[in-house]
C-alpha cells in the first residue's frame, strides 16, 4: 500500500521529542519574539482567568495547526502529479497545559478526523505539559493576548445568547441579520482581523448593524476580532490555509464558553458549505470545507470534549441555496448594508471601486444569488471588475471556472430525485450524516433535501440564465455580441458567426496507415494527418499493422511485400528465436496473471499467441535461413520509417516504437487499436484478400499457410475468432474423409499426423470440438451458410458435410506441415 | 468561504498532445483518454496501492456477505460500516461514505485517488441499488435482500464494471476538466457550452464501454476469493491494480473501429 507523505514534526510551544528530526518545525505563539501571535480584540481581560485551561490549550492548538499549515507548501495550479504536493502529513508535539485531556484517544481522534477531512492533510498528535517559557516576559495563560479595543472592561454578558462567526461576507451578515433583528437575540459576532480591507468592511458593518439595532428594539452586537500574525516567514509559504477555520471556531468556543453558552453559529449557503466539486479537477479540499457539516460536527465533536458538554455547532442556512439567504434579508432593516458585505476570495487585490473581482467563485455566485433571488437593486453591480452577464470572459482561467459552475448547476437540474442526486454526485453522502443531526432527520430524508436544496439552486441558475438570454437574443442574432460573453457561450441561435475551422479538421478513422497514389497518409489517435512519400519501411510496416501479433520473420515479411508466398520463410536465427522466446515468456506471465484473476479472455489470447509463436522455435531448415544483410536492411528500413513518422507526429512514432519488434522476427504487438490500412497493390498480403474458389471448389484448407477459405470468404486462423492451430488440423482431418462421419480417435490420429507432432494427442472431446470448429465460420459467415458444414453423427463422429470434389486440401508433399 | 482551486494542465511536451488533441478539434473523446493515459504513465495503473480506493472496493466486495449473514447491521459493523437495523439506500450508501473517510482519516493518508474512489463507489452502489429497491410499497427488508442479491458473479460483475467506469471517469477528468472549458468560445474548439458538455458525456460513455473488460472477470475473481475466503483487502488490492491495468489498456486502444 502506498505510505502516507513524509511526515513533517513540528514541535509547538517548547515540545521535544527523542525522534524529531534536528529540522523539525519550532513553532511557539505568545509576542512578537515567538512564530505566531493571536491576538483577539473586544474581551475584557477581567475575563482571561475564566478561560478554562482546556479552551487556552484548544486555542493554543489550532493556532500551531495553522502555522504548520501555512509552512508546508502545497504545490502549484499546473502540477500533475495526482496530488502528490497537495496532501501533506504533520506530526504535531504540542506543549499544553492539560496533556492527559488530549490525549485521551478520543480526543485525539475527533481532532485528526476533523482536520484530515478539513484540509486532507494527515495529522498525527502528541501532547506534553507545557514547558516552562524561560525568557518569555508572558505567563503561559497570557500568551492569548485579550484586550479591549480602548482598554475599556467588557460589558456584562448575562444578555448573550448566540456567538456567531462573522466574516463580512454576505452569508454570515444575513446570519447577523437574522440573529439581531429577526430573533433579537444578543450576539457576539466573531471575526477574522486578516487584510485591512475586509477588517474595514467588517468593523463598518458591525457599527452599522450596532447603530440600527436600537431603533429596531434590538440589542446591539458585540464584536470580537481575532487577529493572526505570522513572525516567521516560513510560516508564509503556503496560502490556501484550509485550517484557518478551525482556529476561528476554537476562538468563538473559547468565547462561548467564557459567556458559559454551548453553541456557535457559521451562516454559510448550504451550496457553499457542501461545496460539490464543479469539475473533475476540483477533488477533495481544493473545494473548500469550511462550512461543510461534516466539518461542523467535527468542530462540534472537539468542542463537547472540550467543553465536558454537548456543544454544537450550527450553520441554519445549511439547507439555503445564496438566492434564499438573499431573498430571507428582504424583509430586514439592515437589507440596505448588505451591499456593503464582500465576497471576493481576491481581497488583496480589491479597490474601492472594485470590491469585487467578479470573476471568483464567491463572485460568481453572488451575481447568481442576487439576479436569482429578483433582488438585484440591493446590490452593487458596477462594483465587479467583470460583469456576469456584459463583459468579455476572456481570461481562460475564469471562464473555465463560471463555465464549470453553469454545468454544474445544470447538472443538479437533471436529476429527478435524491436517487440520482447521489448516483451522480457521490461526495455528497459526506453530508447526509451531519444534515440528519442537524434537521433532526433520517438517511433518506436529508439525502433529499440536500438533493433538493441543490435543485433549487439548479433552477435558480437555469432561470437567471434564461432572463439573461431574452435581453441578449437581439444582439445575438445581430451578431452585436463578443464570442466570450455569457450568452455567446451558452447560445449561439440566429446568424451564427462563422465558425473557425478545426486546425485538424479531418473526417475519417482516427487511426490510419493507408498508401494513395504513391504516397502513404498517416494519422493516429484522430491528431493531425500527414504524408508520407513512398518507402519500403513504411510497406513493411503496413504488413505489421494489418495483422497484429503476427510474427514474421524478415525474410517472410520481405516475400509478402513483393506478393510472393512466405511460405519456407519461417526459420529463425538466434536473434530471432531470443525475441520469440522472450515475447513467449511475456505471454506466459500475462497469462498466468490472467489466471489469478479470473481473466479468461486475457488467458486465451495469450495462449493463442503462445500457439502460434511456439513452432517458429521449432522450424528447421536451411533453405529459409534469414539472409543477415536483407535482415539488417529491413532493420534499417523499418526504423527509418519510424523515425520519419515520430517527425511528423512524436506520439504515433512513440507508439510503434514500443509495439513494433524490430529484428529477425518482427511484429506489432498492437494494444487492440483499429487500424485504417490500405496497403499498395502489389503486396497481395495472402490472408487480407478473398481467394477464389475454383471450379466447384468450397472449401480450401491450406495447411503450410495456415489458411482456410469458404465459398471465397476467409476463415481467420490468428485471434480474433479464428481456428486455432489445432482445429485447423482436426478440420483438415475432416477434411481428408468428407461426407463420412469420423470418430474423435480418427480425429487424434489426423492430427497427428498432418501436424507432425512427437506425440499423439488425447481424443478431443466432441462437442467442444465441434464449437470449435464452427464458431470461425458462423462469425465469418453470420448469414448460416456454413451452419451446417460441421455436423455430430450421434455415435460416430463429426463429419464434414461437403463432397470431395468440393474440398481441396493443400499439405507439403512428404505429408507433413509447416505451421506458422 | 467557498473558495474553489481550478487547476490547470502543465505545458510540458506529453500534456501538449492532450491540449493539441481536445484544441485541435479533432480528437474524439476515446483518442482524448488515450493520449491522457499516456501523459500520466503509470500512475493510473498504480491507484492499487492506494489505501483509499483498495478500501472501497473491499467494502463493495464484502457487503454482499454481510447481506447474507444472520444480522446485517451487525456484519456491516464489523466492516466498520454503522447503520441501523433496517438501513435505506440512503443509509447504507452514507455508512459506507462514512467508513471510508474514518479509515482514511486514522493515519492512513487521504490522497485524490481515495477521493475519487470514495465518490464512485457510493455512486456506483446507489445506482445498482435504486435500480432494485424501487417500489411503492418498500419493506423493511427490502435493501438487505437487494444487496444480498449483488452476491453472485454477475451481479458483483455488474457493480464492478459501474464502479471501474465511474473511476476511470473521475480519473480522466481530473486532468481533462483542466482543458475542456478552456476551449468553450472564441477560437476554442467548443463553440458553446452545450458541445464541451457533449465531450464529456462521450468520456463518460467511453468509459462506460471500456469497463466491460473488468466486467468480464471481476464476478469470477470475487467468486474464487470468496471460496477461499480470502477477500482481503490485500487480495484486492491486487484485483484492483489488474482491473486498472486492463482499464488502461482498452482505454489505450481508443475508439473501436
């Protein structure tokens, strides 16, 4: 089984540990001279002794959880490496002061569990008592700095009744919203002091939320901001932070607690929370969780072991879709602010006057959720960089990223039920459990609401997208409109612009190897075509691609070129023999793989190779010696050959070189690829034509050949359907004796014979032999001519039901036979 | 919140070919996973070793006997699968979600491929057991039976061969999806929206078809495993890394004729 990734140790406040390694990652939280500081504005500091040592140590840990984070880097857009650089291990020796706690297994579990799901990342755990800090001017308790914003006591906080995590984003305003005014309930809002802007944004709109509660018989929020600083640069290396969320709930927990309340409240739209992936490549936490209910419980699980009782926490717009958190503020006082929240993932970059990017998936979302919910005019719309619906989509990255999300949506709409919700979209099982927690709910009841929840959202989009088209359709059929607007994108109804033509831009098989007229066309795998003159390399090649696993020796492959009977071709010389032997040995282990698995079709392929390679070991013979200058000749000719087309195209050149043999013995050891091969004229390959019959002949067995022809249709002797080589001679047995019936020891003995084999075989068994004997014919012949060519005398035998003037049996003069 | 990571292709030679084949117009989507496969070498072969996608195939190979076993739930809890006394659909296709995560989030390394295989086996079992389970008048019983009846080595065939395609889906698009939008509008290949979506509905399919090669040995296997009742996960981890090799391999021969 593949290991984990390298762990990285990172030892934290003062941890040690005999088998950390000397480069372990230190990290400590406390002032400006440790890695981290947390700083967390708007408690009073009358309070900090009532922090339970389990909160500080909570706190404390989530803090080291993101520092590591942010040091271990997670890769880049472009890599390809199957995630490889994404996910990371820690090993964490944490320094807290309730070490027995935490270790409790648990405790640890729920702590592991959680975050590997967050991030997906593997955490491992070990807690110690926290060293003493020699030189830190800070008691260990004071290293969670709390304090007022003008040093002013905290007010009393009897009247608390919810703790809220507040971004200043849309969704957790509305949660705002919902909690002050629509519940009146007295609330802490929790935020996040990250860039200035968003705590600009955040901070107004708690002044504004505080100034309009009263006039509204509201309380007033209290505001906590929870500052993170980094003092180390390495602690800067990585950015996506996906377990930034963990800290902010461990702080809104530890507030909670201080206020003795065992719940908090995450208001994120349940599309965002469950966070489905919108394309292939978006796997696993590169969606982020932070609002996913798997997380939440989580964070719930942790907080109750902490906390020694049940806590929760909660997000109740889990089951909202954006549009119906937008349309639940329609009726609240502070539906005016809402314009004033920030979405945007690209806050670093943001003006004044471009909150917004518009180009993000929050940006995209929020576009969808204001048009969708008919609420457009609370919203700010010239405050996107680019416009949903106008601008140009012409950065590739953000088109991708819109046109995935409206694929997605589309999606949701096409399932009927929760059923088919899940068939299609399987990472959403992850949800149900916590959903049914959450709305009281059984298994099938939350798959259906999460399903519908999601059709909801579908239909929202859809419905958006439908408005959007009416108002473009003139301009689209005027042909007003750029090729990467919205609606250019989606519909391209009325005078279509001329379309640009494919640079490929060929109809025809995908792969092709076909002579015209003196030259030879070429393609593979449907990429660019190409031409190639006339050469021997390329006819030699053609014969190889026409019968896949055929091997040839180069002598035989140089008579079918010329249309000359490769028959006394098929000796070997020692090279030769090494390649057949070493191919056999590669069969036999594919074969005995096959085995193991039950794999029947890969067990008869292979031993029908092995069966027809076998006796190219055994020919003898000088007369069909391979001549070594034709042999490096063709040699030279073939790798030209190759060499000319890897110039044309680099992955058909690459391809024929890993399934061409080229030696004394050649062959395509072709993956199964259906070829489109026209060979010149004069390489009359024998078993790619139609043989006459002649004068009332039907049936033609040529033995030496190894062919067989039926009223001018040929029978196939190599994979697929074929005769294998021992019914060939069964049938030539027949053949010997037509119109008679002839009994399997009959049947033994002409094998034997006309096979020339050391030893008599056991007598076939009659009805295998028979399937076996008709099965090439019926596929070749699938209108029932040959159906009853082969018929069981009950008692007797088989027997070949054609006259003997209608049977012509070719074998070599002594008797014997020449297999291939 | 909600932020979502869109990768994209490196530009190196071999992802140039996928690029040149989506692009350029006209690769179809068989030609597109072959050139995808190559691009990626080995490491779809090598998803057998991944401690994520090895566990959710023994899961979906064991349930069948848990069915079978005198009491379900307490067979599936041996799996550690948690439902309760007559589970739904729902309910056991969510277990076996959950089972997988926990297992994965004790230590043994979460992985895009375990991912991948996590989604498609709840799809793959939600679908082979919806088809069986719907009925206006649902029993109790109604969901162990079914899934009891996946025992055989056909029907383990079936679910084999819907879990392999999904898989390889979701393996092919994990990079594919990084191009195919990109080509929607102006000189991409795609005009709309609508003809990406075409694409990737002809991936799908081709999928679809090229999971009959396991198809056609998974019963036999899960058959002689049981027999000698030896369905570990390290037995299937070596069914797996065969049935990924043979998926590669047809996939390689691009589109049939």
């Amino acid at each position: 089984m593949t290991a984990p990734p390298t762990e990285t140790w990172v030892l934290c406040g003062g941890a040690t540990h005999a088998r950390a390694p000397a480069d372990a990652l230190r990290l400590s939280v406390g002032d400006t001279s440790d890695s981290m500081t947390v700083g967390i504005a708007g408690v009073s500091q009358a309070l900090t002794g009532q922090l339970s040592t389990r909160f500080t140590d909570l706190v404390r840990i989530a803090t080291f959880v993101l520092g590591a984070d942010g040091a271990i880097d997670r890769g880049r857009l472009d890599d390809a490496d199957g995630g490889k650089k994404w996910h990371r291990a820690f090993r964490l020796v944490i320094g807290v002061e309730d070490p027995s706690f935490w270790s409790q297994p648990d405790v640890t579990t729920a702590l592991e569990e959680t975050l590997s799901f967050l991030s997906q990342d593997t955490f491992a755990f070990e807690f110690q008592t926290l060293a003493s800090q020699r030189g830190h001017k800070k008691k260990v308790g004071e290293q969670l700095v709390f304090s007022t914003p003008g040093g002013k006591p905290f007010l009393p906080w009897d009247h608390i009744e919810d703790i809220s995590l507040f971004s200043g984003g849309l969704d957790s305003f509305a949660g705002a919203a919902e909690l002050i005014f629509g519940q009146k309930r007295g609330t802490i809002l929790v935020s996040h002091r990250s860039a200035t802007k968003m705590w600009a944004t955040q901070a107004g709109l708690v002044e504004d939320l505080r100034a309009l509660a009263p006039k509204h018989g509201a309380r007033p929020p209290e505001h906590v901001a929870v500052e993170v600083t980094r003092h180390n640069d390495i602690l800067r290396t990585e950015r996506t932070q996906r377990t930034r969320s963990f800290l902010y709930a461990a702080i809104a927990g530890a507030v909670a607690n201080l206020v003795s309340r065992n719940r908090i409240c995450m208001y994120e739209n349940g599309i965002i929370g469950i966070n489905l992936p919108i394309a292939g490549s978006v796997v696993g936490a590169r969606a982020t969780r932070t609002a996913h209910p798997r997380v939440l419980g989580g964070f719930a699980k942790i907080l109750t072991h902490v906390a020694g009782a049940k806590f929760t926490v909660e997000n109740p717009f889990a089951l909202k879709t954006r549009a119906e958190v937008i349309q639940g503020l329609s009726s609240s006082p502070a539906l005016h602010l809402a314009k004033q929240t920030m979405s945007c993932a690209h806050i670093h970059q943001r003006s004044q006057m471009h909150p917004h990017c518009g180009v993000c998936s929050q940006c995209i979302d929020r576009q969808f959720g204001f048009l969708g919910a008919d609420m457009a005019e609370h919203e700010s719309f010239e405050g996107y960089e680019l416009k949903l619906a106008t601008d140009e989509w012409k950065d590739d990255g953000a088109r991708s990223l819109l046109l995935n999300w409206i694929g997605t949506a589309d999606d949701f709409v096409s399932c009927k039920n929760g059923e088919q919700f899940i068939e299609k979209f399987g990472d959403a099982a992850r949800a149900i459990p916590n959903i049914m927690d959450a709305f009281g709910l059984d298994a099938d009841g939350s798959r259906r609401a999460v399903f519908e929840l999601h059709k909801r959202h579908g239909d929202t989009v859809a419905r958006v997208l439908e408005a959007i088209h009416a108002r473009s359709a003139k301009d689209i059929r005027e042909g007003k409109l750029k090729p990467t607007t919205l609606p250019m994108l989606l519909y391209r109804e009325g005078l279509r612009k001329q379309r640009v033509e494919n640079k490929a831009g060929q109809a025809g098989a995908e792969n092709q190897f076909r002579a015209v007229d003196g030259s030879w066309h070429l393609r593979f795998r449907s990429g660019q075509a190409f031409e190639l003159p006339d050469a021997k390399g390329l006819h030699y090649l053609g014969l190889l691609l026409a019968h896949p696993g055929e091997a040839r020796t180069t002598a035989a492959l140089r008579a079918l070129s010329e249309g000359r009977d490769p028959a006394g071709c098929h000796v070997l010389d020692a090279d030769g023999k090494k390649a057949v032997r070493e191919r056999v040995a590669a069969l036999r282990k594919e074969r005995d793989e096959a085995e193991e698995f039950c794999d029947q079709a890969t067990v008869t392929r292979c031993q029908a190779e092995i069966d027809a390679l076998t006796p190219l070991l055994k020919a003898k013979g000088a007369d069909g010696l391979a001549d070594e200058k034709m042999a490096r000749a063709m040699e030279k000719n073939l790798r030209e050959a190759i060499s000319s087309i890897t110039k044309a195209s680099k992955p058909f050149g690459d391809h024929l070189k890993e399934y061409v043999q080229i030696g004394s013995v050649c062959w395509y050891r072709g993956p199964g690829i259906a070829w489109d091969i026209a060979l010149p004229a004069v390489a009359s390959d024998p078993a790619a034509t139609r043989s006459e019959a002649t004068d009332g002949v039907a049936l033609v067995i040529d033995l030496p050949n190894q062919r067989v022809t039926f009223r001018g249709h040929e029978i196939p002797t190599t994979p697929p359907n074929n005769l294998q080589p021992q019914a060939l001679l069964a049938l030539a047995a027949l053949a010997q004796r037509p119109g008679e019936a002839v009994t399997m020891a009959d049947v033994a003995t002409g094998i034997w014979k006309l096979g020339g084999l050391a030893k008599k075989p056991t007598s076939p068994d009659q009805r295998d032999l028979k399937y076996k004997l008709t099965t090439p014919f019926t596929k070749a012949l699938p209108n029932g001519e040959a159906k009853k060519l082969i018929q069981a005398v009950r008692g007797s035998g088989l027997r070949l039901n054609l006259r003997a003037e209608e049977v012509q049996l070719v074998l070599r003069d002594s008797g014997g036979v020449e297999k291939r | 919140m909600g932020h979502i990571r869109l990768p994209h292709l490196p530009r190196t030679k071999r992802w140039q070919e996928v690029v040149d084949l989506v692009g350029g117009g006209a690769g179809s989507a068989a030609a597109v996973a072959s050139a995808t496969l190559d691009a990626i070498d080995d490491s779809f072969a090598a998803g057998g070793d991944d401690a994520g996608l090895v566990r959710a195939v023994w899961l979906l190979a064991n349930l069948p006997d848990a069915a079978k076993s005198g009491d379900f739930a307490k067979a599936l809890s041996g799996l550690g699968v948690k439902v309760s006394a007559s589970p739904t659909v729902a309910e056991v296709t969510t277990a076996i979600s959950d089972a997988v995560d926990n297992y994965l989030g004790a230590h043994r390394g979460r992985s895009d491929v375990g991912e991948m295989a996590l989604g498609a086996a709840v799809e793959a079992l939600s679908k082979n057991l919806a088809q069986r389970t719907a009925s206006l008048f649902p029993e109790a019983d109604d969901v162990r039976r079914e899934v009891a009846k996946l025992g055989t080595e056909v029907q383990f065939g079936k679910l084999a061969r819907d879990f392999f395609a999904r898989f390889t889906e979701r393996s092919l698009k994990y990079y594919v999806d990084r191009e195919l939008p990109r080509q929607v509008g102006g000189d991409g290949r795609f005009q709309t929206l609508a003809e990406q979506r075409d694409f990737s509905r002809a991936l799908e399919l081709h999928c679809q078809q090229a999971a009959k090669i396991v198809e056609a040995f998974a019963g036999g296997w899960w058959s002689k495993a049981r027999f000698e009742k030896d369905l570990t996960e390290e037995r299937t981890a070596r069914f797996v890394g065969y049935a990924l090799k043979k998926m590669r391999d047809e996939l390689r021969k691009g589109a049939a004729g």
